[in-house]
C-alpha cells in the first residue's frame, strides 16, 4: 500500500508540474509566438544558448498521455549547437529528432528533423523545419512555435504548440532536468 502511495504522490507530482493546454484560452504564463507576430528577428548570439549544452530529461503529459525523453545538445562549435532528442510513452515511440541552433547573420535559428523508429525522415529529405529566433527577454528565448525559459543551470521548460494535419493547435508545457 505504502509503494502505491509513494507512485500516486510521484504521478501527481509529474501532472501537476507538466500541464497540457489543449486551448491557448487555457492561459500559459509565457506567450508562444509565430513568424508572422513580429516585423525583424531578434539579435543574438550562438553564446546566449550555452547553458543548453549537456545532456536533459523530460516528462510530460503530450496529447494525453505521459510522455518521458531526453535531450543532448552539444557545446557551439562554428557558430552552431547540434543535438538530439526523443519522446516515448509506454506503447512506444513518439518523436526522434536531430536539432541544430544556428547562427543566421546577427540572430540565431533552430533547426530540426524528425524520424520515425525505422528513422524514415517525417520532413523532405532537404527540407527542416526552421524556426527563427523572435524575441529574447532575460532568460526567456521566443522562438517560431515554441518558447524556452531558462529556469536556473539545472532546469528549463519548453513551452511549445504543434499543430496537426488538420489545423488543430495544441499547447505543451514540457519540463528539462539536466542529467548529472
């Protein structure tokens, strides 16, 4: 009884801490923004995203059900950080993904593809998905379709809002622990 107490209360935790917003009425504390909401990319340098580099972890409740992943992102070299990441359930593969953030002249992009379990690409082989870099306030980086806010070294949430095939937008609030 104690252990099923001890899973209920971790479960709980894990909801409380990783909401899923299926209407943006349902109120995030940080706006997710789309190219067409600005007029310029915001300035900035491959350096701002240092403190991605390492190696994350993530759970989250995504499209109703529990969805845990990681992450690595790889210190800059040239201008760009690479990466990958991955999100499963317990039926099995959500999403793999290869990821870049990239420096674009004076602001920075990211880049990603995603692969299915056998890694057959979801995009045209020549075609990633871009999202320039919006806004950036302190510790809060607005990117096309998502936003990253750096909690403190060791924590981050995504906040981001995928669309499906038809037009349906859903918003995801997805906690980062780094990996120690």
């Amino acid at each position: 009884m104690k252990e099923y107490l001890i899973k209920l209360a971790i479960c709980s935790f894990l909801f409380s801490s990783a909401i899923y917003a299926k209407e943006k009425e349902q109120a995030l504390p940080y706006e997710i923004l789309v190219t067409g909401d600005v007029n310029e990319f915001a300035e900035a340098n491959i350096s701002d995203f240092s403190w991605l580099s390492g190696e994350w972890e993530f759970e989250a409740s995504f499209s109703g059900q529990l969805m845990k992943g990681n992450a690595s992102i790889s210190k800059a070299v040239h201008g760009q950080m690479l990466g990958y990441s991955r999100g499963w359930s317990e039926t099995g593969l959500i999403f793999n993904e290869i990821l870049s953030y990239t420096q674009r002249g004076d602001s920075v992009e990211f880049r990603l593809k995603h692969f299915s379990y056998d890694l057959h690409g979801w995009e045209p082989a020549d075609q990633p998905v871009k999202h320039p870099l919006l806004k950036i306030e302190s510790d809060v980086f607005y990117f096309d379709t998502h936003t990253i806010v750096r909690e403190n070294e060791d924590n981050y949430t995504l906040y981001l809002m995928t669309e499906s095939n038809t037009g349906k937008k859903e918003y995801h609030v997805i906690p980062h622990r780094r990996v120690k």
